[in-house]
C-alpha cells in the first residue's frame, strides 16, 4: 500500500450551531485504505463524514484540517471546496433514501449524475449500470431504473446507492452505514464488492458502521469513537483483536453472538452533549475508572506498531 496519505485530518472539531459534537478528530487515509469508524449511536461518525463532505447545511467545522492531495479544503472558498469534494468523495448517506429524489427515476437520476460528473455515455448506460447493479445483488435492471425511489425497499435503495458510487469511479468513497438495512447473505456480496473496488481500482473509503464483524473483514484500520472523539485507533487484529481502552472492550463484549445468552451490554448512554474540555468522557461509565480521569486531558498514545488508544487502563471485568 503507498505510504503517502490521501486525505489528512487533523484536529477536527465540529457541530451545529451552539454544540461541538466532534472534536480533536485526527487520522489519515493512504489510497486504496479501508478506515471502518464504529462507536455508539450518537458518538459522531456521521458527523465525521459530513464533515470531510463539507455538504451538509448546518454542520459547521470550529477547528481543524482536512487535507486532500496535500491541499487543505477548509481554506479553499465555499464553491471551490464543493467542487473537489463532488469530484473526489462519493457518498453514501445513512438514509439510504436520502441520496435519491424519491419521485424521480433512477434511469433519470443515474443519467443527470453521470453526465454531472462528465462519465455518461449514452451507448454504454444501461450496459455499465447493469454491471454495477449485479455486483450489489440486483437483477432486473430495466425494471429498476424504470422505478422512483419511493417504490424500493431500504436495502434495494442502499445498494442502489453504492452502485451508483461504482459508477462515479471516485477517489475516495465515504460510506455511512452501508449495509445497515442489509439481511446477512446480501451483506456478505456487498462488503466482498467494497473489498473488490479497493483491490481493483485503489478506491480509498471511510465506512461507517456498527457492525463490528463487518469492520473486521473490511478494514485496514479501524477508529472507536466515543462522544465525539477517536478514542482507540490500529488495525483490526489491535483495535478488535487487543483492544486497549476500556470503552473499545466494553463494546466488543457487548456483542451478542447466536449461541448463548444476550449479552448485558453497557450500563448507561454516551453524553449527547458532545465531547468535554477535560477529563475522559467514558469514566462515569467505565469500570476502570480513577480520580484523576475527570480531569485527564484527551490524548492518543501510542501502544506500539500504529495502534493509538486514549486511555490503556485495564481490569474491572471487562
Ligand atoms: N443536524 C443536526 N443538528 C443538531 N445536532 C445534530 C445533527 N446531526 C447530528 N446531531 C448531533 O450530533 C451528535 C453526533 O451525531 P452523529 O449523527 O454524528 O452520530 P452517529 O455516531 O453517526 O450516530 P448513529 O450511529 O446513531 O448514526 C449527536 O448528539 C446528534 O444528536
Ligand atoms: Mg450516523
């Protein structure tokens, strides 16, 4: 894998309007990279990615880089920014409605987004999409296309959506729970494609998701994230496999497996006011605690070999 990183992201903090929800976000992705972001609901993944699109109204960037091919796009002017992102990032959004007009067609829809990002070719259209549509598991082409949105199921609609990212044939895909809305056999197909179209055409991506097992057939690296912040960092055999910060344990202990009993989770929520200025935002529910974790200050140390944890405390059952 080339060493030199793609995209650079240093220091993110962002929010909307009053609230900061994600802060002193820090990671970087080489081309053909796969980074799986997992956390709790609510712990600021999609922000994240909003963030790094840079197209969502409302989301408003306090502090930080994020730089592409050695250029910072938060000191690009608004339009400029747009256009790069447009061209670079392909996204698919948590909602797997919310990419589509779900009252317009996709042959439509498909044909006004390729032509937008100049790779429309009317004699191959129908042939491509065909192609992009079987890798996601979808048959009958025709009759999709001929369909608006609103007529298909959450799952038709998510792969729907990451054909159509196929397609594009961008730089960096930035995929927000992808197979979320996804019955076990079909997620298998779509993650081996996602695997495939980083093998095949170098495509970097940033996948959003909770499903832990998922991150570790996909992922280069893997981030937790925990009321706003990156708390743990490394490749999935250190992150899954050794996890190092208290939260990162709790959560893999939390996953609940078809044999067995369910599992007892985690007691408590995350904050939903976005992260603190000091102190560790899990102590009041982490069974590791100490005094001195209200006040220690947000860090990343490494543990060894490019696996980076904010807290390396250990015992308390879990
Ligand atoms: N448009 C918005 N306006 C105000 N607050 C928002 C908005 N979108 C998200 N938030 C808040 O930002 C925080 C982080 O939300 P985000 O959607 O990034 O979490 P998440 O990790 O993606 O959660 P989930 O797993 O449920 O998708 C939450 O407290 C959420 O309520
Ligand atoms: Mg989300």
């Amino acid at each position: 894998m080339n060493e030199t990183p793609l995209l650079t992201v240093s220091g993110l903090s962002a929010g909307y309007g009053a609230g900061r929800m994600i802060a002193d976000v820090s990671f970087s992705l080489c081309p053909g990279e796969i980074l799986c972001l997992v956390g709790e609901s609510g712990c600021g993944k999609s922000t994240v990615l909003k963030s790094v699109m840079g197209t969502t109204p409302g989301l408003e960037i306090l502090s930080g880089e994020i730089v592409l091919n050695g250029q910072d796009l938060l000191r690009l002017p608004p339009r400029e920014r747009r256009r790069i992102a447009c061209d670079t990032f392909g996204m698919v959004f948590q909602s797997p409605g919310a990419a589509f007009n779900p009252i317009r067609s996709y042959r439509k829809q498909f044909a006004e987004t390729l032509k937008s990002h100049g790779k429309y070719d009317r004699e191959t259209f129908e042939t491509r999409v065909a192609e992009a549509f079987e890798k996601m598991g979808l048959a009958d082409v025709p009759r999709i296309l001929s369909c608006c949105p609103y007529e298909m199921s959450g799952g038709m609609n998510q792969r729907i959506a990451l054909a159509l990212a196929l397609l594009l044939e961008q730089d960096i895909l930035l995929a927000d729970e992808p197979t979320s809305a996804l019955d076990a056999t079909i997620q298998r197909q779509v993650a081996e494609e996602l695997r495939r179209l980083r093998d095949v055409s170098g495509m970097a991506q940033i996948i959003v998701t909770h499903n832990l097992a998922l991150a570790q057939f996909l992922a280069d690296r893997v981030g937790v994230m925990y009321a706003g912040r990156l708390v743990e960092l490394g490749t999935p055999d250190q992150v899954l496999g050794d996890p190092r910060h208290p939260y990162s344990r709790a959560l893999i202990a939390a996953i609940p497996t078809l044999r067995g009993d369910m599992p007892r989770g985690l007691a408590g929520q995350p904050p939903l006011s976005g992260p603190a200025d000091a102190g560790c935002e899990f102590c009041e529910r982490c069974p590791v605690r100490e005094n001195g974790c209200t006040e220690r200050p947000y860090a990343l140390s490494s543990a060894g070999g490019g696996h980076w944890t904010a807290c390396d405390r250990t015992g308390g059952g879990i």
